[in-house]
C-alpha cells in the first residue's frame, strides 16, 4: 500500500533547529520516510535555491546544499513539478487573497499532485478550512504529525 504523499513546504526546511518549531520539524523529517512520501515543488526547490544563493560565503552555501541533498535523500523526498496548475492558482487566489503568490503555487502544486497533507509553519496556511474543504487538502503543522 502506497504511504499518503505530504507535500512539504519551505519553511519546514528553512526553520533553524534552535526554535520550538525547528525542533517539530526535524523530528516531522526524520519520520517522513516510514510513513509518508515526502514530495518539495518546484516552487519549493526555488525558494530554496534562492534562499542558499543569498548566502555570501562559500561554505555556507556548500553547507545548505548538503543539508539539503541529506534531507532529501535521508527522507526519500522527491520532486514535483507542475503539470497545469493555471486555473488552481486563480482559484486558490479567489478563496484567500492574502496568501503570497508563491504560497499559492505551492498549495497548488500540492492539490495538481493529489497529496493528503501540506505541511507548513505558515500560519496562514495552517487549518485553512475553505482551502481545505474545497481540495480535500489537510494542511498541517509538523507537530500535528508527530
């Protein structure tokens, strides 16, 4: 039987592991390849490219991509890119304006791939009922998970 797909959003991986929530999500990631199968977006691997470029010294940089090619293949994650997410966008956009463009992109790549949960630290996502009854989407913290 096939382990329900998570998309799993930026933040999980961006959160320093020194916060409550850091903590939540290392412990979410460790889990992931027993239980579920974890997926990133590409809007998700965007962001984190961007995030690692920003970074000005070399080893710094050197060492977010081997943490995070060790997340991704510790945690069996794939990748996903959109196939036709056009519509979607301006629906997701219709239901809650207040999300940021990539947010959206991100909720729906999750939906376009039929993925159980989106895991995410953005508050604004968490528990979104409308986005979460109108795509069967169940949008979670890491800690709800654990």
């Amino acid at each position: 039987m096939p382990q329900p797909r998570h998309h799993i959003d930026t933040s999980v991986i961006l959160e320093s592991e020194k916060t409550i929530d850091g903590r939540f999500c290392r412990r979410y990631l460790l889990k992931l390849p027993h239980n579920y199968n974890g997926v990133f977006s590409s809007p998700v691997m965007s962001e984190l490219m961007i995030s690692m470029l920003t970074l000005k010294e070399f080893e710094k940089r050197h060492r977010f991509l081997d943490i995070l090619t060790n997340v991704m293949e510790n945690g069996k994650i794939e990748v996903y890119m959109p196939q036709n997410i056009g519509e979607l966008l301006t629906k997701i956009k219709d239901i809650d304006s207040r999300l940021q463009p990539t947010d959206i992109e991100i909720v729906a790549c999750a939906v376009e791939n039929e993925a159980l949960n989106l895991i995410t630290l953005d508050k604004k996502l968490i528990g979104n009922k409308t986005l979460e009854r109108e795509f069967g989407l169940k949008i979670s913290h890491p800690k709800d998970l654990l």
